[in-house]
C-alpha cells in the first residue's frame, strides 16, 4: 500500500486489534494484577519513549485516579548517559515500547531488576529485549504495523494499562465498562470520515493541541501524529499551562484544537474557547460537546456517554484521522515520514 493507504488500514484495524486485546490479555492482566497485590507496589515508575511516552502520561492520571499509585517517568538518560540509576525500592517498574527495542527502556528495566522491583514490559513482539529483561511481559497482540506513525499499537498500549488498573482494582464495573472500548473506537471512526483538512487549516505551519486530565496524554499523542505525518509544528499543552505563558502566541488565524470530551476535565473549555475568539485564532475541535462542536472551524465528533477514564481512546482516534487527512491535504505520505523508520534505538 501506498500515499498513507497503510496508515489509514491499521488505523482503521483498531477496532478489531482492541477487542481481540480485551479477550485474550485479559487471563494475564489478572494474573499479573493477583500477583501484584501479594506484594502490592507503592509507586510505579515507567520507562518509554515516543507514542509509548504519551502512553505512559495516560497511565499517571489512570493509575492515580484508579489505584491511588503515584507514577513517575523515568528518565532513561541516568541509567545510560550518567551511569546514576535512582533507587526504585517498592516501585511497579514498567517498560513500555511497541517494538521492545529501545536500549536505554531496557536499561531502566534491568536496573530495576537488579535492585529487586518488579518489572513488566508492555511490547508488541514478546521476543523483543525488552520482553526478556522484564519479570513480566504482557502483549499487544497488535500484529504487524508497517506504517511508521503508530496507530493501533498505541491504543493498545492504552488498553493495557487500562486493563491493568482495572484488574488491579478489581473492580467489576470497570471491566463492564471497557468492554465497550472496541465499539466506541468504530464508532468514532465511522462518525469522522470526511474531513476538509484543507478548509478548515489551509497549511498551517505550527497550531496547538489542548487537552487537561486524562486527555493530557491525547493532546501529546495528537501533537505528535501531525508532527510526524504533516511536519507541522504542533505542540500539546494542558488547558491551565497554555494560560502561563504559552497563550501568547495566539494570534489572528493561529490554529487550535481543542481536545474535550465533556467530563470534569472539561470546566475550562468555555474559557480556552473564549480566549481563542478574542485573540482571532480558528478553533478547532475533538468532542462530544454540540455546543463546542458548534463553534469550531473544524469539529470531530467524539462518542456521547463515555466515561471519562476511557475517553483517550475516541479522543485519539479522532485525532489520527485528523493527522492522516492533513498530511494527505498536504501531499505527504504517513505511511513513510522523511526521516524516520519504525524502530528508534536510543541510548
């Protein structure tokens, strides 16, 4: 496949990816969740890179709004770089990569090991290094994704964890409610297939995502996906920080979109809109809100109803087609960005 036809095939395979994930990961999930509250974790720490980084942003509002953890990002350049691993005692340390490959996760994971935390690696291939250094491994079962931009990896690494914080909590009604992620995904998708990118944007060389809560991690996500698809200079902000500072920049025609399915995350969208208009920017939205849709130059329509804990999902969704109908309005190919290849290794 050709001219973004990959990017858009595996995109389109989430669905299918997500709940063929929530049948057969969840008999591990629980496993490793009953084995953790044997010993149960006082933080988790979390080593990644890329796409799995923004992942690993969803996990610190899910694991500490779910579980009560607090999670850290690890900064793999003191395990590699400085030779100065931090002492992890009583940590959850997990690895995310879709490719297991990257050698400074790999590194955080073996230094954690052999200060005696438990470990669990977060992969799409269970042969990967990073599979073999974990004490644990729980798959994507992705299969292959030949695009560059991550698509349904990434979701799927967002299932996992769910799934993790869910079976850890062991809570029923969790579980209930993530059963309708694979349905939701196709909604959103069937619900955002005609997108004028070019009307509503033209060809933007620089436009701001913004997001608060759970959708903090989307609007990394969504920021990246333009990036690497469009080359545009898209850079994520939460709705609080754009007003310390980085709200200078708005100006006559800057593009904003705003990431805000309705939820308690949500109370500072009427503000950010308002800020938008005063200061001539074009609004752009992912959302369930009409009203908020209403507005917008550019609106992608999320699923009503969903819980908040699970809403990245849509929301993401929402956001790779959007990446992959700007670089096609630009003349870009998302299936091979310049520049990049599917495996990054990082020391």
């Amino acid at each position: 496949m050709t001219g973004g036809q990959q990017y858009l095939a595996e995109l389109r395979e989430q669905p299918e990816v997500l709940a063929r994930l929530l049948r057969r990961g969840r008999p591990e999930v629980e496993a490793i969740a009953e084995r953790l509250r044997g010993h149960p974790p006082t933080h988790v720490v979390i080593a990644a890179r890329g796409s799995s980084d923004n992942a690993a942003r969803y996990a610190q509002y899910l694991f500490g709004a779910g579980n009560q953890l607090t999670v850290a990002l690890a900064a793999p350049s003191l395990f590699t770089l400085y030779g100065a691993a931090p002492r992890m005692d009583s940590a959850l340390v997990l690895g995310i990569s879709q490719s297991g490959q990257t050698p400074d996760v790999v590194a955080v994971i073996d230094a954690a090991r052999a200060q005696g935390c438990t470990t669990l690696a977060i992969t799409n291939d269970v042969s990967s290094p990073l599979a073999q250094a974990a004490g644990h491994c729980l798959p994507l079962r992705a299969g292959e994704e030949a695009a560059v931009a991550a698509t349904k990896t990434f979701t799927a690494e967002l299932l996992v964890l769910a799934m993790l914080s869910a079976a850890l909590a062991d809570d029923a009604a969790r579980w209930q409610e993530l059963a309708a992620v694979p349905e939701l995904a196709q909604r959103t998708i069937d619900s955002n297939t005609e997108l004028d990118a070019v009307t509503a944007l033209g060809h933007p060389s620089r436009l701001v995502v913004l997001a608060r809560g759970f959708n903090y991690a989307s609007a990394f996500e969504i920021a990246l996906k333009i990036k690497e698809t469009s080359y545009v200079l898209a850079e994520p902000y939460s709705f609080a920080d754009l007003l310390h500072g980085p709200v200078a920049m708005l100006e006559e025609g800057f593009p904003v979109l705003v990431v805000a399915p309705r939820g308690r995350s949500s109370g500072d969208v009427p503000r950010v809109v308002e800020t938008v208009a005063r200061r001539g920017a074009r609004l752009l939205a992912i959302s369930d809100d009409d009203a908020l849709l209403a507005q917008a130059e550019l609106g992608l329509r999320l699923p009503a109803g969903v819980p908040e804990w699970l809403s990245p999902f849509p929301a993401v969704i929402a956001g790779q087609l959007l990446a992959g109908a700007l670089a096609a309005a630009l003349g870009h190919d998302p299936d091979h960005p310049r520049g990049l290849t599917k495996v990054t290794l990082t020391r």
